[in-house]
C-alpha cells in the first residue's frame, strides 16, 4: 500500500489527524495508518489506496493538498523506528537538560532510574533547594559519569 505525503496547516497537524481519524473510523475507510513526525511541520503522511485517502481528506479544514508522489517506506522509517540508547544513565550520573524550554541546559544529578517507563528523575545542581523532577531519559543528554 502507498504512502501518501499530505500538506497541512502548520501546526494544526493533530487536529487534521483527529479529524481523519473521526471520518475513517465513521465511514469504515480502508486507510492503514496516519502518522506525523516533529522534524516535518505541515505534513502528515497517509497509507493506503489514492483514492480511500482522497474519500477520508475530502473537505477537511486545514488540508492545504496531497503531494503527487508516494513516499517509500525507507524515507519514513527512520521516524518510525525508535532512537536506541547507546549509553545507560545510572544514579549519580550527571546530566544536562536538552529538552523542556524551562530547564534547558541546566546540569542535574541523577537521583532515580526508571528503565521500563523511560524516564529518570533528577535533582538540578544549581537549585537553591533541590526539588525532584522526572523526565524521559531522552530529554537529557550524559555530561559526567558517576565516578
């Protein structure tokens, strides 16, 4: 089955996939997946037959059209197969925040490891009064092994 690049409003991504979702599922529209990805805004891709996808789009708002030729799988997996960890964080490790805009960039102790949830919970060493915060273990990056 193809998969078919649709433009969008920027931004307004999640609203076109709800609304897909909502027609597809009401009408029983054989469409296989709706995705996006955080790197393409105002794109969402599609798969499934032209023609079934142009039955699910058909008058949505905030569809701006469909992109002519089909993507191949290749083009897209690499937003579909998730990052592997290549290096495990321990408690005492130390970090630096990369994602989140209020404690970006701010160096933190490792106070908690939670492997099956993917998230770690961390103390910022330049607080005042350390509070506990929990994050994905993606939105930080190793600064210091714990020696």
């Amino acid at each position: 089955m193809p998969i078919v690049t649709l433009r969008t409003t920027t931004g307004r991504e999640g609203v076109v996939i709800d609304s897909i979702v909502s027609r597809v599922q009401t009408k029983k529209i054989p469409v296989k997946s709706v995705f996006q990805t955080e790197d393409l805004r105002g794109y969402i891709f599609m798969e499934g037959e032209i023609a079934d996808i142009e039955n699910a789009v058909k008058g949505l708002p905030h569809i701006r059209g469909i992109v002519a030729s089909d993507v191949k799988v290749e083009e897209v997996e690499k937003f579909l197969v998730p990052e592997k960890r290549q290096i495990k964080l321990d408690v005492g490790d130390i970090v630096e925040v990369t994602g989140g805009p209020a404690f970006k960039g701010e160096k933190a102790k490792i106070t908690r490891v939670d492997d099956v949830k993917g998230e770690i919970t961390i103390e910022l060493l330049e607080a005042v009064i350390p509070i506990p915060l929990t994050l994905p273990n993606t939105a930080v990056r190793l600064y210091e092994k714990k020696k």
